[in-house]
C-alpha cells in the first residue's frame, strides 16, 4: 500500500482497523452539505456501500458454517 493514500504500509490492528472504518462511516464530518451530491453521486456511493455490507454478511455467514461443520466433524469422529 502507498503512504501517499494515507494507509501506511504497516499491518494495523483489527482495533486499528474498525476506528478506521467508524471515522470513514460518520458522515456528518464528511459531507456538511449533502445537498451538493447529485442523485447518481449518492446512489453510487449507496451502491458500493451496500455491496460491501453484503460481502461481510457473507464472510459472517460463512464463518458460521465453518464453524458449526467443524464442529460435527468433531462430534463424529468422537462417536
């Protein structure tokens, strides 16, 4: 990653990373005005976002699934 995109190349913590997330996800400290983003702006921006709150319910989902299959594998090889 560049430090010229404000992230240095350090691997942050996973605190580091949510505060990260939390400051970008405050937007009356971005955008003051909001009657400034046209409707295609904003629907873009909504766009992406809800892509990505799809791909983490997804990651969660599939981490259930992991963990709930391990854990019949690990009563089957009990039995």
């Amino acid at each position: 990653m560049k430090e010229s995109s404000g992230i240095s190349n350090h691997k942050p913590s996973l605190d580091e990373m949510w505060k990260f997330i939390e400051g970008l996800m405050r937007p009356s400290e971005l955008v003051s005005d909001r009657s400034i983003f046209t409707y295609d702006q904003v629907f873009a921006i909504y766009s992406k976002l809800a892509d990505i709150d799809e791909m983490f319910k997804e990651t969660a989902q599939i981490s259930i699934l992991r963990k709930e299959l391990s854990k019949e594998k690990s009563q089957e090889t009990v039995v």
